[in-house]
C-alpha cells in the first residue's frame, strides 16, 4: 500500500492517539477506494491521499475539537509566544529530537501539520497548496509563522530547561 | 535590502522553493552577513532535525494487515488500478502504433508497386513497338502466351464494345513472369497486367480498387489467383468497364 507508513505517521501527529490514528488510516483509505473514480490522472496522488485524510480528521470529533481553538483561517493572528530566541538557542536544541517533539505536540494543528508536510514529507509548496486547499502565498506565509512559533517553543524549553 | 527582508526569503530558499534569480541574490547576501548566514544555517539544522524528529510513529505490522485484508476483501487495490489503467494506456497505444505502421507500410508497399506498374505502362505507351504480338484477335493473342507463362488468363469478347484490342507483350515485374496487354478507347491507350497474385510481389489490396495514381486512373482486383492492374490515362468509368469485362471474362 502507497504511503501507508506515512500516512500513519501523519495521522499520529494529527491526532495524538494511536487508536484514533489506525481509525483515520483506515477511513482514509476507504474513502480513497470509493472516491477512486474521482480521481483525475493528472492530479497529484500523494496530495490527493493526504487531503482525504486531512479532511477525514478535520470532520472528526477530534479534528472538530482541535480545529475549535484556532480557526483554519487565522495566519493573519499572532500565534507564537513572544521569544528572545537566538539562532545559537536553535543550534543548541536542534540535536534534541524529544524538545522538537514536545515543541511540534505544543503547535497548533494548523501549524503543525504545514511544518509535517514541509519538512517531513517534503512536499512542494505547491503540493502543500493541493493537500490543504490554500493558495501558495498562504503555505508560505503559514509556514514562516508555524517556523517561528516553533522556534520560539524550542528556545523557551532551552531556557526553562537551563534555568 | 535590509537583513529582515532577506530572512523572509530563507525559508523558500531552504525549501528550495525559489527561482534560480532568487536564490543567487540570497546566497550573494548570506556570503556577506555573517548574521543572516547563521540564521540560514540554524534553521537548515532546524529543518532536518524536524525530519528526523517527526518520524516518530511506526505502524504495526497487525494493523497493516487488517488494512491490507479488509481493502482486499472489497476491492482491488486501486494503486493497481493506476498501474493497470497505465497499462492498459500503454498497450493500446503499441497496438495503434503497430496497426498504423502495418497499413502505412501496407499502403506504401501498395503505392511503390501500382508507381512501378504505371512506369511500365508509360514506357509501352512511348515505344515505337509497344507489344510483341500485334493483333486484335483474342484468339491470337492469348495463345501467344502459352509456354511463355506459368498461367492462363482468358480474354473478354470485345465486339460490342468501345474497346479495342492491340496486342500483348511479356514482362518481368520484381522477377515474376507476367503478361501486359494493350486496348485501345477512342484513342486512350489502356494497359493490364496479370500475374500470380504473391503477397510482397503484386500491389496488395482487397476486392477491385479503383483509384488515380498521378493523373491516370487504376484499378486492381484479384480473382483465381491472380492479380490484375489496369492503368489509362482514360477516365475511371471507363477503366471500371474494361474491369468488368476482364472479370466476366476471367470467370468463364
């Protein structure tokens, strides 16, 4: 099965349950085989599994839940704390997969998934554009602002866990 | 442009989401601030160990088989339907590509031989001595064939018609034996071949065909085993009707 590990892998950090995660998989594919004929040949397959599991979630009581905290439209409102973080803050905790870890749980899920399909999935700014439904100036505005609130997560557990 | 406007540009530069143009003005810019370079290097650092970071959860092998069963149990796997589907794409696609390249060749054998033909009619046209045997008497003309041929044709009673018979003469065509006979229409010069109808030899074709090959009307059939061709610079009406008496003749 294409894209099953990473599906999975995106369905976890969607969800932030196991259980729920194998649920959303599963419904994912199942509406990928119905809607098959939908399909267009000349669209993007990845983006198009993605989105239906984006969707899927985002319909969910979960999605519902997590998406009922920060509109999906709100790029324009301050999301990051306020931060003093220095690049040598980044440098110092860029080896400490667990403080990413903690730091991508903290970020909103609309923040979040964008860095998964960035630097994980290492999608283009284009196939981020197909998957979530927003146009190329919106991934790249999003993505600058999930970067930064991200950074500004790491650099506050930096100096918290100095102090 | 001021630092803050450059750092704009690291995370599509990062991303390798910028033009070439773009990407040269930045990194002309990062060779010369320290500061953005860092900056540009911390988030590259950020970027990757994001990669590794997120790569957090694994499936487990039970649940990929209860996906892979439960998929299978209704459908069939539909990644298997695009690679079929592009199979499938793929193999009528050869098959156009194979019917279109036999009929083009087929048509092209067909144009080569009816062009070598109609040389052959030119050429007995323009001679001083078209034919071998002179004479307007069937009787005359297709017993001089015999011994000289590997078949036997026989020749239409032309009394009630326009038609007249010259004569005939043999010819070697792609070294098979043939006979080439000359009719005469109101001064219209009208050439028939015949010979063994074999595939790659005789212009191919199926049931009579009547067509104009640079300004002269032709017409070709096939009937006991043999292939005809008759060539004039007559209409095709009248090329037909010579046709027609040839087959009524040919099925006596």
């Amino acid at each position: 099965m294409p894209l099953f590990a990473r599906l999975y892998n995106f369905a976890c950090w969607l969800t932030e349950d196991r259980a729920a995660a194998e649920d959303l998989v599963q419904e994912t594919y199942v509406k990928a085989l119905k809607g098959f004929s939908s399909f267009r040949q000349d669209t993007n397959f990845r983006a198009w599994m993605y989105r239906i599991l984006r969707n899927t979630f985002l319909t969910s009581q979960a999605g519902l839940k997590a998406s009922a905290f920060v509109s999906l439209d709100s790029d324009e409102a301050p999301a990051e704390p306020a931060t003093t973080e220095t690049p040598e803050s980044f440098l110092l905790a860029r080896g400490d997969q667990e403080a990413i870890q903690k730091a991508l749980e903290a970020l909103p899920m609309h923040f979040r998934e964008i860095v998964l399909l960035c630097d994980l999935e290492e999608m283009s700014y284009q196939e981020i554009g197909a998957t979530l439904g927003i146009p190329i100036g919106t991934v790249m505005s999003r993505l600058s602002r999930a970067r930064r609130a991200m950074r500004a997560l790491l650099a506050a557990g930096v100096q918290g866990g100095s102090q | 442009m001021s630092c803050d406007l450059w750092r704009d540009w690291l995370d599509a530069y990062m991303d390798e989401s910028c033009t070439p143009e773009e990407a040269a003005g930045i990194e002309d810019h990062l060779r010369s601030c320290p500061s953005c370079a860092a900056d540009a290097l911390a988030r590259m650092q950020m970027k990757r160990a994001t990669r590794a970071a997120a790569a957090r959860y694994v499936p487990s092998p039970e649940f990929r088989l209860r996906i892979e069963s439960s998929i299978q149990k209704t459908h069939k796997p539909f990644w298997k339907i695009v690679w079929v589907q592009g199979l499938a794409a793929c193999a009528v696609a050869l098959l156009l590509i194979a019917v279109s390249v036999s009929l083009w060749t087929r048509h092209s054998s067909r144009e080569q031989a009816l062009a070598e033909l109609l040389d052959l009619h030119v050429a007995t046209t323009a001679s001083a001595n078209p034919v071998d045997v002179i004479s307007t008497d069937r009787h005359t003309v297709k017993p001089w064939f015999q011994g000289k041929l590997p078949f036997a044709f026989n020749l239409p009673e032309l009394d009630n018609s326009s038609f007249k018979l010259l004569g005939g003469k043999l010819i070697y065509y792609r070294h098979s034996p043939g006979a080439q006979l000359l009719f005469d229409l109101r001064k219209h010069e009208l050439s028939v071949f015949i010979f063994e109808d074999q595939p790659g030899v005789t212009p191919p074709g199926a049931g009579v065909a009547t067509t104009r090959e640079k300004g002269f009307s032709v017409e070709t059939w096939s009937e006991a085993g043999l292939r005809y061709a008759v060539f004039s610079d007559a209409g095709p009406a009248d090329v037909h009707a010579l046709g027609d008496l040839l087959r009524a003749a040919g099925r006596q």
